[in-house]
C-alpha cells in the first residue's frame, strides 16, 4: 500500500475537498439560524469538541483509522471552525467590552470543548480483557 | 443528431445568465478550496517546521486568511464575491478547531509559555493582518 500513489493522494485531495463543501455549508447554516458572534462561538465550540475527541481517541483507543480522522478533522472540522471571521468581528467590536467578550467566548468554549472531547475519549478507554498487548 | 455549435453556444451563454446559484453552493465551492489550500499550506509549513515544535502552519492559515477576509469586506466586495472567498474560501481556509487543540495539547505537555504565545500570537497576527489589509484598501485608490 503506497501511500504516495497517486490515486490514493488524489482521493485524499478529493475527501478534502468534499469535507470543505460540507464543513463550510454547515457553517454558512449556523451564521443563518444565529446572530453573527454566536454563530461563530458555536462552530468554533462544537469543532474543537468533536476534533478534541478524535485526537485524544487516537491516543487512548485508536479505533478510527488515521487517514478517516486526517480528511475528516483537516476537510470538515477545520473547514467548519473558523479564525478569519472570529478575527475580524473581534477587529470590528464595538468597544473593550464586547472585545473581551468575543475573543473570552470563542477561546473560553473552544478550550473547554476539547477538554470535553478528551474527556470522552477517556471514557471509552476500557482495559483490553484479554491484556496480550501493550502500547 | 448532434447540435449545431452556434445552438449549444447559445444555450450555453443563456444558462449562464439566467443561473442564479444557490448561496450554499457559492459557498460550498469556496469552502472546498479553502480546505484543499490549507492542507497544501500545512505540507508545505510541516515540511520545513515540525508541527510537533510549535504549530506555525495553524498560524500561518489564520494570519493569510484573515488579510483575505479583511481585504474584500473592507473594499466592499459584492455579495457573492463575500460568500465565495470571505465566507467559503477564508472561512474554510483558517481553522479554529486546530488552533485549540494545538494549544491545549503544548499546554498540559508543559510547555505552557508557547501555548500562549500561541493562543496570543493568532489572534494579535491576525488583528494585524486586517490593520495592513485596512491599510492597504485605505491608501488604493478605487
């Protein structure tokens, strides 16, 4: 299994790719439903918990395949969270105040959502029954 | 059987003025290449900087997109100019998700001051990259 085989690279561009579509319009979805700042509080939030979680799986369980996590955290998650659009509502905020409340809001639940996602990856990390193999 | 040119060309030109797409594929499109240039910026960054050291190309995707972005919101770029590049290719391009895990993972392995020089670096690179783009549509003549 060559992993720098063309096709298996053009797959790859191809996953990502279709992440991107789908990350983008589940955001555009968001920014619909809800006002601007909460909007983007949201998706950065609910991202960084699910990106959190697949991160800490691999580390603890490892049950997903490592190529399924890459296009699904660098295709759909990362296209789902944002930083230019946090960045310029921060630069357009009307005073210290709501400053301090974007950029507290969107690093705030960002943070506490991957710890959340580490959390539950802990969760599912069950000792082997059967103990013949050591990481 | 096959179509004259001239009436393929003709209903080829009428297609393309009467459609209207839809916002979510505007900015679907986008999103797709906002996503592809990122992971070509993140080959390019983590083959010359390990991302295990510090992780330059998060930054690097959120300073670049947030000029982007900055440059055609403030030169008052047209509706669908805004949902391709601001929302679809800028918004997918830079990512928030990496950015905190990142910062979460230098932080609880100890190296705590690089973890926010990151979480800080990001935000103040990119507040300044929307100063330079504001800047830059402030001295261009239109």
């Amino acid at each position: 299994m060559a992993a720098d085989h063309p096709l298996v690279r053009l797959e790859t561009l191809a996953l990502i790719a279709v992440g991107g579509f789908a990350g983008s319009n589940l955001r555009l979805f968001a920014m619909e439903l809800f006002a601007d700042v909460p909007s983007i509080v949201l998706v950065n939030a609910v991202g960084s918990t699910v990106l959190g979680f697949l991160v800490y799986e691999a580390e603890y369980t490892d049950h997903i395949g490592s190529r399924t996590r890459t296009v699904f955290a660098t295709g759909f998650l990362s296209s789902l969270t944002t930083y230019s659009t946090f960045a310029l509502q921060t630069a357009f905020a009307a005073g210290p105040l709501a400053i301090g409340g974007i950029v507290v809001a969107n690093y705030g639940l960002g943070f506490a959502g991957v710890l959340m996602g580490r959390a539950l990856a802990r969760r599912l990390e069950t000792p082997q029954p059967t103990g013949g193999e050591t990481a | 059987m096959s179509a004259s040119p001239t009436i393929v060309a003709d209903a080829l030109a009428g297609s393309l003025v009467t459609v209207d797409p839809d916002p979510a594929h505007i900015v679907g499109s986008g999103g797709a290449i906002g996503a592809l240039l990122r992971y070509w910026v993140g080959q390019q960054v983590s083959s010359r900087v390990p991302s295990s050291q510090f992780p330059l190309s998060t930054v690097a995707v959120n300073v670049i997109g947030s000029f982007a972005l900055g440059l055609v919101v403030l030169a008052g770029a047209g509706e669908s100019t805004l949902q391709l590049v601001g929302t679809g290719i800028c918004g997918s391009f830079t990512t928030f998700s990496s950015f905190s895990v990142e910062t979460v993972r230098l932080y609880e392995r100890g190296d705590r001051a690089r973890a926010i020089a990151n979480a800080a670096g990001n935000l103040v690179c990119s507040l300044a990259a929307i100063g330079l783009a504001w800047a830059l549509v402030a001295v261009t003549p239109l």
